[in-house]
C-alpha cells in the first residue's frame, strides 16, 4: 500500500490545483472579475518566472562552489594509461574535446540512458541482463517534444513579422505537417502527452520502479501530463480566444497594464488552468529534479577528464599526518611481543636486551 501513497498524494496535489484554477477563472469569467483573472494569469506567472530564475541562479551557484577534490569521472571504457594500452576517446575522455563530444552525445542523445540494462530473475534460478531500449525511446521523445512545443509558444511571444515570429513559423508549419483538421493537429503536443502519459506508465507497471517513486517523481510527470492536455483541449476542444491570448501576454511583456482587465475577460478560462499549471512547473523547477537540465553540466561524474591513471592526482586539502609506523609500534612494544611469544620482524638489541632485565626488577 505504501507504495501508492506518493501516487495518491501527486493525484491530490495536481487534481487540487486544475480543480481550484479551472474552478476561480470560471467564477471569474461568469461574475466577470478581471482581477481574479489577472491574478491567474498575469501576477502568478511574473512570480513563477522570477521565482523560476533565481532558484536557477541560486542552485547553480551553490553547486559550483561545492568542492570537487578528487577527479571522479565515470569512465565507459579504457581510461588513458601506458602508451601501449590503446585508450578509448569518448567513453574515458581524458582531452577537453573528448569531454565535450561525450557530454553532447550524452545531452543530445541520452547515450547512457541508451545503453541501460535490466536484471531479471529466470527461472533456475538465473540472472539475466537484457537491454532497455524503451526508457530511451520515451525519455527521448518526450524531451524533443517539449523542446518543440516550448520554442513553438514563442509566437505569443513575440510581435509578428520579426525574424523570430517568422522562425517560430517554420517550426509550427513543419510540426503541423500531417494537415489534420482545422486547426491543424501539432504533433509534438500530442507525443509529449503520449510519452510522459508512458514515462508515468512505466513507474506504476514496474513494481521496482514503483518502489522507488517517490512525490517527487510522480508530480512532475502528471503536472506536465495536465499541462499538455490543457493545451491541446484549448486548440481543439475548449477553444479560447489565442488573438486576445497574445495581446495579453505582450501587454504584460511591455508592462503596459491599461486596459489588461477587458483583455483578461476576453480569455476563456482553459487559457487560466493552463497558464497557472505552468507557473506551478515554473516556480517548482529549482527545488525538483528537473533541475537536472543544468545539473548535467556541472556533474563531475561527467565534465571532468578521465585521467587518473595518465596523472597522479593528489588532494589538495591533504596535510601532513602524525603516522605511528609498525616499526614504531614493535620498537616501543618489542620486550613485551617477546614475552607474549608474539614473531617480531627484530630481534631485541643487544642493549635493550641488557636493559630489560634491570626494568622488570
Ligand atoms: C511548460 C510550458 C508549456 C507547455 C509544455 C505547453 C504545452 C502546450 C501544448 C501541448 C499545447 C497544445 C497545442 C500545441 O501543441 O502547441 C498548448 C497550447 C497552448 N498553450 Fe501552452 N504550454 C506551455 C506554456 C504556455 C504558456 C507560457 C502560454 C502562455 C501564452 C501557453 C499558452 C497556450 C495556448 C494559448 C495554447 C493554445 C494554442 C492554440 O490554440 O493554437 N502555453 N500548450
């Protein structure tokens, strides 16, 4: 049972917070109260985006200031050695290219994720290893497809005609290349939904997984999921208006506040649940996992050379240290061991032998 309380509790949360946004802006809308409305859809944003980037600032810079002493890059592969043992370049990188060309295959193409096993128990009993190629796929899909739908949203953005408004086009018309329906189905919406949709799938069919899964995990995964069905309810099923949308959004870009009520009321109230889905995501990014998206970066595991044994690295926090050596230790204790009939690796000089007996009297 323990198991699904941290499912239940992410349902509460993520239920409670679609429940109560959706719930204020319909009030909103039907009593007409703009400032219930600006509140959702303007005041809670500019809080998560400042939120949003000084907890960034911040995480980033207390984990640049933790020391790292000790090279510990994870190698795949030989590490570099003696000239005769042929090293391998991007799986034990030990130049500065190697590292970046490892660290881009591993950002753009999750290439340790690729090569993720799993353990399973055959009959025998037998352990046996196999390959997990749909961790990879799902991680994969789901990460190119909110890249996508994110650099797409930059048409509220910014003002038309400019280069950018233009780029963003391109992108909008190549992504809507299947000419589905009016308005035309935008694929990458649809795979982020599929993928996080199996990535949580995944969590509560492997009960290893699901073990392990915590709050922490299952309330990213179903914000984004309640994100990205708002999103497209709003283009295809509970339509809202997306000229106001953008009148909205670059009046509050331009601080120009007159008039913000009238443009807030023209808004239909599935553009409020989506916009305060998406400053929880936003506010909440610095103090979850998904800050791995800089943390991988700054991973030593990952951008430090894998040259220890091509160097000898010595810590620099090291300081001398009193030692007591056994050869200490068997000349203070000598006299004793013998009596004991304990080996010593010297047999008693000459004058200690002397003296020892005027010592036990
Ligand atoms: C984490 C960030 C966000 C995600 C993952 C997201 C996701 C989505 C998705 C999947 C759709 C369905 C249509 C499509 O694929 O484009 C959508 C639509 C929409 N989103 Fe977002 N969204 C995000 C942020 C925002 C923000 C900041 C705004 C504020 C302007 C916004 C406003 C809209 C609107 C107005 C639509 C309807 C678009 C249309 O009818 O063409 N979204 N969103």
């Amino acid at each position: 049972m323990n198991v699904w309380i941290s499912l239940i509790a992410s349902l509460i949360v993520v239920g409670g917070l679609v429940v109560g946004s959706a719930g204020l802006a319909g009030l909103a809308q039907y009593t007409q109260t703009s400032g219930v409305l600006l509140l959702l859809g303007v005041v809670v944003p500019m809080l998560a985006f400042a939120t949003f980037i000084v907890g960034v600032i911040l995480q980033v810079v207390k984990w640049g200031r933790r020391p790292v002493p000790f090279p510990i890059a994870t190698v795949a592969g030989q590490g570099k050695t003696l000239p005769w043992i042929k090293a391998d370049y991007f799986d034990a990188p030990y130049t500065k290219l190697g590292v970046v060309g490892r660290m881009a295959m591993e950002v753009l193409f999750f290439r340790s994720l690729f090569r993720n096993t799993k353990m399973e128990l055959h009959q025998g009993p037998k352990v046996v290893y196999g390959w997990q190629m749909w961790l990879w796929v799902f991680a994969l899909a789901f990460h190119y497809s909110f890249l996508t739908v994110f650099i797409r949203h930059f048409r509220f953005f910014t003002e038309d005609g400019t280069v950018a408004f233009q780029a963003v086009k391109i992108l909008e018309s190549l992504d809507g290349f299947l000419q589905l329906g009016l308005p035309g189905v935008l694929i990458s919406g649809f795979v982020l939904l599929g993928a996080a949709t199996m990535l949580l799938l995944r969590r509560l069919t492997n009960a290893q997984v699901r073990y392990v899964s915590l709050l922490q995990d299952y309330f990213p995964l179903l914000l984004i999921i309640s994100i990205a069905a708002s999103g497209i309810l709003m283009r295809h099923v509970i339509k809202v208006d997306i000229v106001a949308v953008k009148d909205l959004i670059l009046s509050m870009l331009n601080l120009n506040f007159a008039g913000m009520g009238d443009k807030a009321l023209a808004i239909g109230w599935m553009f409020y649940l989506h916009i305060f889905l998406v400053s929880v995501l936003l506010a909440y990014i610095p103090v979850s996992k998904l800050m791995h998206m800089g943390g991988i970066f700054l991973s030593p595991t990952r951008n430090l050379l894998c040259n220890t044994r091509e160097f000898r690295h010595i810590n620099p926090w090291n300081y001398p240290v009193k030692v007591h050596t056994y050869e200490h230790y068997e000349d203070e204790f000598r006299e004793k061991m013998i009596e004991a009939g304990l080996p010593v690796d010297k047999p008693m000089s000459e004058t200690q032998e002397a003296a020892a007996p005027e010592e036990k009297e």
